[in-house]
C-alpha cells in the first residue's frame, strides 16, 4: 500500500491565534484552518490531523466540528485522555483519534503517551471511541514495553514518536532510527499498524524510509513553513510525491 501524508493544519489555526484570539468574531479573522485543509486535500493529502488541544492554543472546537463535515478524505484528531477532549471527540466522531500526551508548558508535543502507566484510563477512553466507530492510534515511543501494551490495548494503529530521530544527529540519529525499524518490525509482528510523525521535513523524511511497514506519516511544521514560500498545494503536492517513493 502506498505511504500516505496526513497534512497537519494546527499552525494554520496558530497563526490565527496569534492576532484573533481575542476578537474571534471580527470580519477580518485569517486564515481558515478549514480552508487550509480543503488546499490540503485537493493538492493530495490523504488525510488531515488537527490536535484539539486543552488549552485551545490553536484548533478551536469549531474547527473540529467543521473539519468532521467538510473534508472528503478522513479526519484524524490528535487529543490527550481529557474528559472534556473526549466528550467533544464522541460527538464529532473522527475517522480517527490519535491519543497523545499533553504537558500545557510544552510548545509542541514532547514525546510519546505512557501506555504502561495509564493503562486503565487508557482502557476506558478507547472502549469509547471504539463504541463511536472511531479507530483509535496511540502516539508511543518506540520502546518495546509501549508498543506491547498499545497491542494489549486494542488500538488499532501506534504513531511512532519520530521527534527523537529527528533532533539527533551522527550516531545518535543512526541509533534512534533503528529504534524505530526495531519498534516497527515489534508493532507489525503483534498485529499493530503503523504510522509515523513529529519533526519530519523535507531533508529527513527519506532516512525514515528504512522503517519498514509504515501506512501514514502526519506531518505539519515543516509543510505550513515551506506554504509561505512556495503556497500550501505546492508543498502539500512536494511532500505527497516524496512520500510515493517509500518502497513497497
């Protein structure tokens, strides 16, 4: 199966933010993170993840709802085991959700959820997601223990935490992508899916290529930074065509 691109639209909404947050409702509000994903889409995104985060930074909850009711291609909500998050992600009921750790000090997301830990709570909120015909990843480390308890879990997909590879340089970069061909081989023999995401570029993403079974990489920064230069079709279509080349 071909190695699709989930195109990220969260920093479309964060420079929204950035100068509406406290007038939502002027007539001058841009951009559109709706609009950014439908360009997404039409340009060869096979999907778009948004994160509905607790502090609201950049997605709003209307945002989700207009994402869930527009797109033609599917929706992947990125969201921490909140009780306010998971209450909104049943009523949109995405295509996916992705379950990921949130520290509200962080910029971005610091590293893969605790499956081990949070087990139980764990348990209870992807029961639910599942009852709401959504499938449901966990964004993990590529630590074995994780990985086997994402399998105990029953989720259908992991999101392998990419941030660590792609931060890293000389040995420490070829140490952390055999971890992830390592927890990738893991997740495939234990009957995971897989895919991938977080710090991936237009210099990195080929070096992930040696990950074997990969179904989907979520990438955002590096696709809405290069949209200033080139325009979001051109660098969606960019990443789109990179992606072709991961070998069958």
């Amino acid at each position: 199966m071909p190695l699709c691109l989930g195109v990220n639209i969260d920093h479309a909404a964060t420079l929204r933010q950035a100068r509406y947050a406290r007038d939502p409702d002027s007539i001058l509000v841009e951009p559109d993170p709706v609009e950014a994903a439908l360009i997404a889409e039409t340009a060869g995104a096979d999907g778009i993840t948004a994160h509905l985060r607790e502090d609201r930074r950049h997605i709003q909850d209307a945002d989700i709802f207009r994402l869930k009711e527009t797109l033609k291609t599917k929706l992947n909500l990125e969201m921490g085991n909140a009780p306010e998050i998971v209450a909104i992600a049943l009523k949109v009921k995405p295509h996916d959700a992705c379950l990921v750790p949130e520290n509200r000090n962080e910029v971005t997301t610091e590293g893969g959820l605790d499956c081990l830990t949070h087990r139980n709570a764990l348990t209870d909120t992807i029961t639910k997601l599942h009852d709401a015909g959504t499938l449901v990843s966990l964004f993990i480390d590529p630590d074995p223990g994780q990985i086997r308890a994402a399998a105990d879990l029953k989720a259908e997909y992991i999101e392998l935490h990419t941030g660590a590879f792609a931060n890293a340089t000389g040995p420490d970069r070829t140490r952390e992508l055999q971890r992830l061909i390592e927890g990738a081989k893991l997740a495939h023999a234990v009957g995971l899916r897989i895919n991938a995401g977080h710090g991936l570029n237009y210099a990195n993403v080929r070096e992930l290529f040696a990950v074997p079974h990969l179904e989907e990489l979520n990438i955002g920064h590096a696709i809405i930074s290069r949209a200033l230069i080139t325009g979001l079709a051109a660098a969606v279509a960019q990443m789109k065509s990179i992606c072709a080349e991961y070998p069958l």
